[in-house]
C-alpha cells in the first residue's frame, strides 16, 4: 500500500526541494507535488516543472478540466518517471475557479470521470483524484456520493479526500482550511460503501498518535500543513508506520546542505555562497575538514581567495600538501 502515509500537495510548498527533504526524512511517504495547470505543463517548460531528485513514490498533481489536455499531461508526467498523477478537485482559489478546474469540478461529477477516463486510457501508472467532501450547499452525503460515484463507476479506485467541504463564494483558500468542520464520517461511510476503493483520509492531522488511530479505519493518510512546519514529524511517522530505523537530524542536515549546495551550483538559485564547495552532496564524495579547498574540483583561485576572507581556511591543508 503506496498511500498509507503521504504529504499532501501544497502549492507553494511542497516543490521539488522541498520533496527532496522530505524523501531523506521518510523513505516511504508517498509525496504529492505542488498543483500545475495542464496549459503551463504542455505550452511550458514541462521538463523544468517535472525535474525531480531522489523522489519514489511521487506523485504529480495536474489541475485541469478538459480530458485531452489531462491525457496529455498525464503522459508527460508519467514519461518523468512519477508514480501516480493526481487530478485537482479540491482547490477553492478565485483563479482556479476561473479556469473551470479545482473545486468546482465537484459540481461536474461526469466531466470529472470523463478527465479520469482520458488520463487512465493514456498512461500505465495510477490516477488519482483529490476532492473535498462537497462545496457550498452540495453538502450532504448523496453529493459526494454521487460525485465520487461516477468516477468510480469509470474504474477510479484511488480517491484523496480532505474531509470539509470548499465554500466557494466569501472564503479565502486559508478560510477553506480551516473554518468549514471537518467530517471524517463521510470518508468512513465511503469507504464502506465502496469497499474495494482506497480512501485515504486528509484535514488536521497533525500528530502519531492520530495517524495510528486513522490508519485502523482507513487504508492511508495524508498530512499537508503539520510535516510541512514540523518536518522531523515525518521520521516519528516513518517509524511508527513502516518500522524504519529514525534517521538523525544530524544526517539529514549534512546531506540536505550537500544537495543545497549542488542545487547552488547548478544556479538554482543564484550563486553558490563559498562554504558550499565544502558540502559535496553525495555521502560518497564528502570530505571531512582539514583539507585544502584547492583540493576540491570545483575551487577555482577566486574561490579559494574568498574562503580564506570568509572562513579563514588558509590553513586546512590537505595531509602533506604545503
Ligand atoms: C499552502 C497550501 C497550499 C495548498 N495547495 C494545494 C494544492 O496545490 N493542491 C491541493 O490539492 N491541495 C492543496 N492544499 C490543501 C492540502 O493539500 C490539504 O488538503 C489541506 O492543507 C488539509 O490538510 P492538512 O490539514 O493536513 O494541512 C494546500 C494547502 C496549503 C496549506
């Protein structure tokens, strides 16, 4: 089971880099990307917005609403090597909204098994929707029932449910978080009335002791905001759900500073600062200090100049280098 643990996507958030921390915390989380709107992957740099590192069990989320773009989109994110793409009906925003996609999507259950059914018919790995459990006055269990009906009845049988429902109208996304009640009852009474389906159960969970408790009724649970503010919440509920050994703060920082620094010289995000060249990211070509920054591959004269002004390394020669 893929899903038993995941992050949920969170757009601003859980990007690449943010993936890469993530996946170094927990080696079996299931790991959503932020949402990208189907006309930015195909008429986009599509290569740039799928590069992921290090990244199993991934899974990309599409926003859209017409199933041949989906379709599209769907192979290209599978082409990336993701594990799951996911379709969008869960996003309250004013902009998605514009665009037809998200949320109000809910009110559309056959548009919605129509995209399903385009993107299952065009890649091999699994998709997924992730909806709200109704929006507005579409709120009791009939609609989503018959919501999720549809999809289902189109071979759908992967679902992410945040369990409050998306007022449309008068609340910010932040609002839509957090001011309509959670109601896990309509997962757990979806999950019985669709018993060979995964419903894996999202909306303020934020400790072990919760995900231990939801994991007896649900096949999966997905986590957004909590890992995002506490991440080393992850290796407790690494632990916890798949018995993994705890890796150490200590470890996770060395080799997230050595991949920060790889990103900074490959100009992710400006220059690298001078102390990056002593953080190889990978375990096998770090080096403990002493050792002479001339040593390094990438340590050019003006490199060296500036580490002794920053860091005052002149004297960390490498054994038997003068
Ligand atoms: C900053 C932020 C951005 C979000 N972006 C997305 C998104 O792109 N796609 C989506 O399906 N949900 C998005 N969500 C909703 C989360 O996936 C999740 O459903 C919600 O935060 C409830 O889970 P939580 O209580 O564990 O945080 C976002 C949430 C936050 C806080």
């Amino acid at each position: 089971m893929i899903r038993k643990l995941c992050v949920a996507p969170m757009m601003g958030c859980t990007d690449r880099h943010c993936r890469f921390l993530f996946r170094l915390l927990s080696p079996n989380t299931m790991l959503y990307s932020e949402m990208l709107t189907t006309g930015a992957l195909i008429h986009g740099d599509y290569q740039k917005f799928l590069e992921h590192a290090e990244d199993a069990a991934s899974a990309f989320q599409l926003g859209g609403s017409d199933p041949h773009q989906l379709a599209q989109a769907a192979k290209l994110v599978e082409n990336a090597g993701y594990q799951e793409v996911n379709l969008n009906c869960g996003c309250p925003s004013d902009r998605v909204q514009q665009g037809g996609i998200g949320a109000c999507l809910m009110a559309e259950p056959r548009l919605v098994a129509q995209c399903y059914e385009a993107m299952a018919d065009a890649v091999s790995i699994p998709v997924t929707i992730k909806t709200r459990i109704g929006i507005d006055h579409h709120d009791d269990y009939a609609h989503f029932k018959a919501f999720i009906s549809e999809s289902y009845d189109s071979g759908c049988r992967n679902f992410q449910i945040h369990a409050r429902k998306a007022i449309l109208q008068g609340l910010s996304p932040k609002e839509n978080r957090e001011i309509p009640p959670l109601n896990y009852d309509f997962v757990r009474q979806i999950q019985k009335d669709c018993p060979d389906a995964e419903f894996v159960i999202n909306g303020g969970i934020t400790t072990a002791r919760q995900v231990q408790d939801l994991l007896v009724e649900f096949p999966g649970v997905m986590l957004g905001r909590a890992p995002y503010s506490n991440p080393y919440l992850l290796v407790e509920l690494e632990q916890q759900v798949f018995g993994t050994t705890a890796v150490t703060r200590a470890a996770v920082f060395r080799q997230y500073r050595g991949y920060m620094a790889e990103q900074m010289y490959a100009g992710v995000h400006g220059e690298a600062p001078p102390w990056a060249i002593y953080w190889p990211a990978r375990r096998s070509s770090f080096q403990t200090p002493p050792f002479h920054p001339h040593a390094q591959r990438r340590c050019r004269p003006v490199g060296c100049r500036r580490c002794r002004k920053v860091c005052g390394h002149r004297n960390l020669l490498t054994p038997g280098s003068k």
